[in-house]
C-alpha cells in the first residue's frame, strides 16, 4: 500500500510560510512529500511571480517551529486564514485517500472565491474540483472544535 503523506499537516505548514511572507494567490504542485508553488509577488507593484520550493525536510522543519508558535496562544486563530484553508484542503484530500497534485487559489474561469484542487484517486483517476472558501471555513471550523473537545468519560453515567 502506497504510505501517502498527511496533507492537512503538510498543506497547514505550508499555509504557514505563505502567510509569514503575506501571499495568498498561488498555485502548489505536489510531488508527494516536495511542494512547489508560483505565487503571486506581495511586494507593490505586485506584478511580479515568484517560484517557492519546499522539501519534505523543509515542510518538517517548519512544522516544529509552527508548533511552538501555537503553544502559545489561539486567540488569533482565523479560520480564513491561508494556513487554516490549507488545512482545510488537506483534510479533504487525506478523507478521500488521494494523492494531491495541485491546488490553486485563483482560477481564471470562477469569479466566485473558490480554491481548485487536483487529485488521483485510489483507483488512479485524476478529480478536479472547486472547494467554496465557505466550505472550507466549515471544514476549518469542525476540526478545531474536534481538537479542543475534551475527552470523554468512559464508565460514567
């Protein structure tokens, strides 16, 4: 069985670094554990695009310090942000057990604000779908609620 990354945590890491550079028109390619983005240049006169990379190690790397920063403090959690949409995205693709091989966040035939994801599936067919910026602030939603809830009481009635 093909041993697939957990993208929610990959994609949020990702998100992670684009916000810390204030980016948030891109395009990713996935090559299993290896992201390559075009994103869009944040600096005016914001014509330009800019090529980013990230490894595996690199994705690792920024997981541990994401970490900490989280530690300290929810109370500027948004959940539209990009690390959050990332997130989001991720948990989609790893529910369906999918291979991720694009995201983009601003395609040229929607003028609603969606984000376009691409896929293989299990069976090896390529899906493409737009992913509603509300659903994925539903999506954000649930799961944070599912990280705080605090354990059940096993016994107790």
């Amino acid at each position: 069985m093909l041993n697939l990354p957990n993208y929610a945590h990959a994609l949020r890491c990702v998100g992670q670094a684009l916000q810390q550079r204030q980016i948030e028109a891109f395009e990713l390619k996935s090559y299993f554990r290896d992201f390559r983005l075009l994103v869009g240049d944040p600096n005016p006169p914001y014509t330009g695009l800019i090529e980013v990379q990230l490894s595996g190690q690199e994705i690792e790397v920024l997981e541990r310090e994401g970490q900490g920063r989280r530690g300290q403090s929810n109370l500027n959690l948004s959940f539209d942000s990009v690390p959050e949409m990332l997130r989001a995205v991720g948990e989609y693709i790893d529910h369906r057990h999918g291979r991720l091989r694009r995201i983009d966040t601003c395609p040229s035939d929607i003028t609603h604000s969606v984000v376009r994801i691409e896929y293989q599936t299990r069976t090896g067919d390529l899906q493409t779908e737009d992913l509603t910026m509300s659903f994925l602030h539903d999506t954000s939603v649930r799961m944070y609620k599912h990280r705080t809830r605090p354990p059940r009481a096993s016994g107790l009635s």
